[in-house]
C-alpha cells in the first residue's frame, strides 16, 4: 500500500508535523527528550520514541 492511496486526513495525521507536534508536547510533559523516527509502515510512517530505534528505522529528529 502507497501512501498516497489514504484518504487526506490520514496522511494528515500520520505527516511528520504532527508527529513533531506530539513529540513536543511529550518533551514539555515528561522532560525526557523524544527521537522521531521514520518506520517502513505506510500506514504508520512516522512515530514518536523515548529511545533510540533500532534497524531499519532511522532518526529523523531530537526533541531536546
């Protein structure tokens, strides 16, 4: 499945801006910092993590 086949508000909320939105407001309520990392699911392109990933997912960006 390509992510270009889910319905608009899916991508909305799987985009990168809002899993850095979410990433922030973690880092404001827990103090921890947050990594944001790119998966290879379509459906779940991007997730928040309080660790760092493993293969085959990559860093894309520190909450600090």
């Amino acid at each position: 499945m390509i992510i270009s086949f889910l319905s608009a508000r899916r991508r909305h909320l799987t985009s990168f801006e809002k899993c850095y939105a979410v990433a922030c407001q973690l880092r404001d309520t827990t103090g921890a910092d947050q990594f944001i990392v790119r998966t290879d699911n379509p459906l779940r392109p991007f997730r928040v993590s309080r660790h760092q990933p493993s293969e085959p997912e990559s860093i894309l960006a520190l909450v600090a």
